[in-house]
C-alpha cells in the first residue's frame, strides 16, 4: 500500500513540473526560450560599398566561426567585430536567431548576454597573465550585453511576421561582439609574441538571450557558441591568407612590375615611374603589418 501511494505521489510531482514548464512559470533554459545558433544574411560586397540582407527562415547561413587579421586583412584594418563597414569583417554576420515555444505568451527580448574565453589559453598563459582562460589586463572586457527590443509572438500567432518571415522567430545582430577596445587590448597581449608561439587566436564566444514574457515571467535561452580566429602569422617568411607580403620573405612581394599608362602592371597603384613599382612590406607589430608601402613620385 505504500509503495502504491509513492508511486501516486511522484506521477504527481513529475505532472506538476510538466504543467509549470508548459505555462511559462521557470526558465528552462532552451525548452521555452530558445537559441538556435548564430547566423549572417545575404551579403553584396563591391567596390560601390556593403549590402545586406537581414536572415530570414529558410534563407539564413550558418555563421558558427569566421577567421581575419589580428590588425588588418589584405589591408584593411580591423575596428571590430563584426564591422558592417568591413568587407574582411563579417559584415552581415553575427545574428542570433531566437525562437518562443509557447503558444498562448509572446517574449519580449530585452539583452543579449556574451562571455567570451580564449581558447587553448594555458599554453600562452607563460607569456601572457591569464585567469579562467582569459587575460588579466583584459578582463573587464570578457563579458557584455548587446541590448534589444525585439518581440516574439506564440507560435502560430496570425499577427503579422517579423522580418524573419516567422512571427515567432527573430535574427538579433551582435553589433559588436568584440568592441574596438577589446581588440586593441588582445593586441598589447599577443601581439608581441613570436610567430613560432602565436599565429593565431581563436575567441570562443558564448551567448545568451533574456527576455520577459506577457505574465511577467523572465526566461533565458540555452547558450550558443561562436569562434573567431584572429590570425597573427605576419613575420613567418611566406604569404599566408590575409597578407600583402610578409617581410621576412626571401622574395619582394611587393614587386609589382612596369609602370604603363600611370598604373604600375595590372594594379591600380597608380606611378609616373617603373621605380615606383617598387614597395617595401611593413614590419609585423603595426596596425599595416605585411602591407606593401610605395614610394616615389606617384605618392
């Protein structure tokens, strides 16, 4: 008799937490409020500039990693990340799409929460100070919140749908994830290292969203991650992806042929002289690190 009254209790309880989750009543972490990864919409980069289109369902590309110069890629410097202004800087990337699960409560999203972790920092730890897998002289930049004010309906709402083309999905962009100031501290820490230590940095990125339903309920996604490698290879002795040149090569990159018609070959380096097809590669450690300078009378 006992043991029937047990298993009555427990079938209970367990019908109890099934009906509160259901009604909204505790944070669950993903079963109510949910993250669905990170995600970039359509992108048109030209030299006339930088057209996006935001993600939407069924359109929207995987955007779980993206790689670019620690400084600059081909040239370009790196600000942030993402730069809607950079074409080497994910510039239509970094939404995370958010998603309501109830039928009868919409979700009003009110801040994107993001932590970030260098990974395999341990291995760089004797170089660079660090602490939970991140730099000390870095560490009041680890953690932001990116606010929103974005609205999700229930699901099979008939109101009208969001730009995500689902009523109760919407794509928020993380503008930045990591801020100018960020990088520029990473830079003062690794930077300085020999290429034989560093090459690359990869910044694990994990991100959450809180948002408060119409009973006043809040509710926090699951998290999701997001990788970005920030390469460092300039000084090495060879071209690598991202570089101009590299100034320990044993070849001149930045040899660009004869001056014909006021352009130097192919290049839109503009000369008066073939002694102005002849650059130098910057030195590594500079915000210009493996960019070819020219000089002469064309500049």
């Amino acid at each position: 008799m006992r043991t029937a009254n047990r298993g009555r209790i427990l079938v209970g309880v367990m019908a109890s937490v099934l009906t509160v989750a259901g009604a909204g009543r505790a944070d669950t972490d993903g079963l109510v409020f949910r993250a669905n990864g990170i995600y970039r919409g359509e992108a048109d980069i030209s030299e006339e500039g930088i057209k996006c289109e935001i993600p939407a369902v069924g359109s929207a590309i995987p955007d779980g990693s993206f790689n670019m110069g620690l400084w600059n890629t081909y040239g370009v410097k790196t600000l942030m990340f993402p730069d809607v202004n950079s074409p080497f800087g994910d510039p239509c990337g970094g939404y995370i799409q958010l998603q309501n699960n109830m039928t009868a409560q919409g979700i009003n999203v009110q801040q994107v929460q993001i932590k970030m972790r260098i990974a395999d920092a341990k291995r760089l730890a004797g170089y660079v100070p660090t602490r939970r897998g991140w730099p000390l002289a870095c560490r009041k930049l680890r953690r932001l919140k990116v606010f929103a004010g974005t609205r999700l309906d229930p699901v099979g709402s008939s109101n009208q749908p969001s730009s995500s083309a689902q009523a109760n999905v919407a794509f928020v962009q993380l503008l930045p994830i990591l801020s100018t100031q960020l990088i520029s501290c990473l830079r003062d820490q690794y930077a300085p290292l020999p290429t034989e230590v560093y090459s690359s940095l990869r910044v694990v990125v994990s991100a959450r969203a809180f948002g408060v339903a119409d009973n006043g309920q809040g509710f926090n996604t699951n998290s999701v991650n997001y990788t970005l490698t920030l390469r460092h290879t300039c000084g090495n002795g060879r071209l690598d992806d991202g570089e101009i040149c590299d100034a320990t090569s044993p070849s001149n990159q930045c040899l660009l042929g004869e001056c014909a018609e006021g352009f130097c070959g192919a290049t839109p380096v503009p000369c008066v002289t073939n002694a102005d097809c002849i650059g130098g590669c910057l030195e590594q450690g500079g915000p210009s690190e493996c960019t070819c300078q020219f000089g002469g009378s064309a500049n």
